[in-house]
C-alpha cells in the first residue's frame, strides 16, 4: 500500500486539506488525520521506537545469553583460572558460564535495545515528535494515481513536509 504524509500547522489547515481531499473524490476511509482531537499515533499504528528497542533486545537475547555462557564456560575452562577457589574445578566453570550469560544478556540489552531505538523507528519518531509539538498529518492511503492526486492538492496548503512511502 501507498502512503502520502503532509505536515501540516495547524487544525484548521488540517481540516481545510481534508475537506479539499474529499472534494476531489478521495474515498474518506482512506484519509486520516492525526493530532489533537483526532487519532493518536498509536492509534493509527506509527511504531513507538521503545517498543522495536524491547523487542530487538529480547531477540538478541535469545542467542547472545546461552553464547555468552558457552564462551564464559570455555574461557574458564581452557585458561584454568581459579577465579572462585572456594568453588572447585567444575563449578568454577560454571560460575565463569554464568557470568558469560550476563556479559551477552547486557550486550543484548545495550546494543539491540539502542539499534531499536536509532533504526526501529524509521521516520515515525519524526512524527511522532510534530504530533507532540501540536501539529497535525494527514495520512493518504492509496495506489500511486491517488497518492498523485493527493500530492497536487496538499501541495497547496503548503505542509511543512509531504513525503511519500511505498510499502
């Protein structure tokens, strides 16, 4: 699906932008506005950057935990170092396995929770960010002729930024 994103000021440019779509035959199920008193970001479905962090973090973890208590394990293993002396030999190895398993879950924590949040978000943090500033978008659904279409009529209300996604 296509998607037309214009920044616009304020509420009444907004509605004005609406109001112009519909004229020209743009179906109104296809037209959102998004701000105050309209829909929320969240409810329209731009992508919260904390969340992709979570999520990207928790996926890392799966592998980096145990890889970590492997490399922990082996480490301790090969060099023989008696970190822990009241430990003994097999539980020394165990106890270098678990530190290893943190050392990889802070990894996963740390680099995929801050690549989440850089790159999860793509430009929703953006909006996002005018939404916060009191701003409005509307949103146009649509092949490319309506994307088109949409485009030459919101270039008249002059947005603040029109941008146009393919997905």
């Amino acid at each position: 699906m296509n998607y037309l994103v214009a920044v616009l000021s304020d509420r009444i440019q907004a509605e004005d932008a609406y109001t112009a779509l519909e004229k020209a035959g743009i179906p109104t199920k296809q037209i959102s506005i998004l701000g105050k008193g309209y829909k929320s970001a969240d409810e329209f479905g731009l992508i919260k950057p904390e969340d992709e962090g979570r999520k990207n973090a928790i996926r890392m973890a799966y592998w980096l935990v145990p890889f970590g208590f492997f490399g922990g394990y082996t480490f301790d293993a090969i060099t023989s170092i008696d970190t822990f002396g009241w430990a003994g030999e097999p539980f020394n190895h165990i106890i270098g396995g678990f530190l290893g398993a943190i050392g990889g879950a802070m990894g996963s924590f740390f680099v995929g929770g801050s690549i989440g949040l850089a790159e999860g978000s793509g430009d929703a943090l953006p909006y996002r960010n005018r939404l916060n500033q009191g701003k409005y978008l509307i949103i146009v659904e649509g092949d490319q002729m309506i994307k088109n279409q949409a485009t030459r009529i919101l270039k008249v209300f002059e947005p603040e930024n029109l941008q146009g996604y393919q997905g």
